[in-house]
C-alpha cells in the first residue's frame, strides 16, 4: 500500500518514564508524544509516547494525530481502521474515505473491553468499505453494511517458498531431534492446549516446535513435555528457516468463539513452504483447503496424530495441486483490488484521486 499511497502506520503506545520525556525535550523536541520512523517498505511508523498512566488517554491521543498532520503536512485523507477502539480518539476527524479492515471478530476475544460492539457498530455507519479478513467473517458482517468485501488473507509466496530448499536449522532448534511437527503465532485463548498435550502423549517419537509468544493466557498453563518446545517470538524473516527444518506443519486452534470465524494466513504461508499441514476443523481452513485435499482436519486427538504420522508422505500431485491453488495468491494483486474499491469512493464524492493515506 506504501507504494501507492503516503501511508502513516499508527502502533501501541509505547511507555515512557517522565525523566526520559524531559530528556527528549532538553534534546530539542518539541514535544515528546510521538517518534516515528520509515519502514523497509517506506511506510512512517507512528509510536505515541506516553506515561503508562497516559496509556488510555483519548483526548491526548488524538492531540498526537493532530500534531502528525501537522508535521507531515497531510491535507488529503483516508482512515483505514484495524480496530473500532481507534473511534475513541478519531470521531472528530473526517477523512475523505473510511475503510474498516475487519481481521477478526474482536468482540469475542478475551478481555474484550464492553464498548467494542458499541464502537463497531459507530464504525459501520461512518466507514465507506468493509473489509474481511476471510469468508466466515464475510457471510458475519455482510448484512452489517452496503460495502462489505471478502479479502482473504494472501501470503509471499517468494519469502516462504524459500523453506522448500533446505536452509540453516536455527540455533535453538538445532538440538531437537526429527521428525519436527512446526507451529508459528500467538500462543492465546485460539490455541488447544489440551489437543497439543494429548496429540503429543500418542506421538513420543516426533517434537512439536512452538513459535511465537504468549498472550493473554496463563504460560504455566500450557502442556509441558519432552517433546515440547516453546522457542518464543522470532522475526518474520527468520520464520523461513524454521519451517525449513520442521517435517510438518500443525495448526492446532482450539474451537471456541474466537476462532469461530478467524482465517489464519498461516495456511497457505505453510503450505507455500511445501509442509503438509494437519489442523482442527476451522471453518476457513475446512473450506477449502480440505475441500480440495490440500491440508488435513483431525477432528479428534487421534485422527490428528494419525494425519501427522502420514505427513511425511509427499506426492508430486499433492505439490503440483498446492503450487496450482497458490498460483494466483498476491499481496500485489489484494493491494490493487482494494486500491480500486478506494478510488471508487473517492471518485463518488467528487474529489480527486488521493495519493496519501494515513492508517
């Protein structure tokens, strides 16, 4: 989107101690409530700087925005929300064009705050387009607004078609024996810590290798085993090497509300690393990617073990099917889609084609 776009890219807060917020005054800020930097890519990155007791503080939040127009001297406007919690410091702006990119249904996730349904909804009546991250989240929110698109999630294929060639095993994976079963995300409420305790209780002889950090839930609650690895977050760029050296790949998502209609961009990042794939019965995963025999649902301990130990089976059909389904999956080409559904809407309200964006 940068490419097409001045794209601004708004994180978390970041915490900041008083001492230091005086230290980068007396370094010749004018303020300290915002540092921001280019991404690879050539989006700016926007960290508000705050107190932890700052944290939740709209009026100031929205007063970084404001001071970021300034700065950058943006005019011209489009709000692309991630989440309806952003309404809580951005009512009182009006962009030329409001996109909301649902990913997922955030209200049912732990610790979901109780206004977010009321936001959502807020979010609905002012966004211009809907995006959905997948088509379980589509056929949700497709009555909830004129101009809902299904976007499912795409992947780079260059990136992770690199664990198809052997590459270096990882330092910390290096000592863990074969046949590797691998995983990379959030370990959270999605994930089945029973199915994992169980699946690897019938297979002693393979390692499941868990990538990725620990939210929201209790890290002593997850199953500890010999044959259990939690190596922690890594970077994307490392994330190649991993799958390099696993044997298989496993999603093991629990199925619960908040994975009732997720659509996880793993699957096909995976699957383009040429790793079968074993996952429980996920909506968006079933349909189609077992549909068209491309990844294996094991809707029991057992029938996931036993899809696992099958794994290590690779046929050229399988391979020739799954570069076949993956042909046509772009970020480029998801980008252009979205680029036109925009320019539409800027087209209807008279003005012209934008050429910066702040989201």
């Amino acid at each position: 989107m940068s490419k097409e776009y001045r794209t601004f890219y708004f994180e978390e807060p970041e915490d900041i101690e008083k001492e230091e917020y005086q230290n980068y005054l007396e370094n010749g800020n004018k303020r300290a409530n915002y540092h921001h930097y280019v991404s690879e890519e050539g989006a700016t990155i926007i960290v508000p700087l705050l107190t932890q007791a700052e944290r939740n503080n709209a009026p100031l939040l929205e007063e970084i925005i404001k001071q970021v127009y300034e700065d950058f001297k943006i005019e011209q406007d489009i709000f692309w929300y991630y989440t309806p919690m952003a309404l809580e410091y951005t009512s009182s702006f009006n962009p030329q064009v409001v996109v909301y990119d649902c990913m997922d249904q955030l209200a049912a996730f732990k610790f979901a705050p109780q206004n977010l349904i009321d936001l959502e909804k807020e979010l609905f009546k002012k966004a211009d387009l809907v995006f959905t991250g997948g088509r379980s989240l589509y056929e949700a929110k497709k009555k909830s607004h004129d101009f809902v698109y299904c976007f499912p999630s795409s992947i780079d294929k260059e990136h992770f078609g690199q664990a198809i060639t052997p590459l270096p095993d990882p330092e910390d994976q290096q000592s863990i024996p074969h046949p590797r079963a691998g995983f990379y995300g959030v370990l959270d409420e999605r994930f089945d810590i029973e199915l994992l305790q169980e699946v690897s209780s019938l297979m002693p002889e393979w390692n499941f290798v868990m990538v990725g950090p620990v939210a929201k839930i209790d890290p002593s609650s997850l199953p500890q085993a010999e044959n259990i690895h939690y190596l922690g977050i890594k970077k994307y760029d490392e994330l190649p090497s991993y799958l390099s050296n696993c044997d298989a790949a496993v999603m093991p998502f629990a199925l619960n509300e908040s994975t009732e209609f997720i659509s996880p961009t793993k699957t096909p990042e995976f699957l383009a690393a040429n790793k079968k794939v074993v996952s429980t019965a996920v909506h968006d995963v079933v349909h189609p990617y077992e549909d068209l025999g491309l990844v294996k649902i094991g809707r029991s301990s057992q029938e996931f073990a036993d899809h696992l130990k099958n794994s290590l089976e690779i046929s050229l059909e399988w391979e020739e099917e799954v570069q076949a389904y993956l042909k046509d999956f772009s970020w480029d080409d998801t980008c252009q889609q979205m680029c036109q559904l925009i320019e539409e809407k800027v087209a209807e309200k008279n003005a012209a084609p934008l050429k910066q964006v702040n989201g």
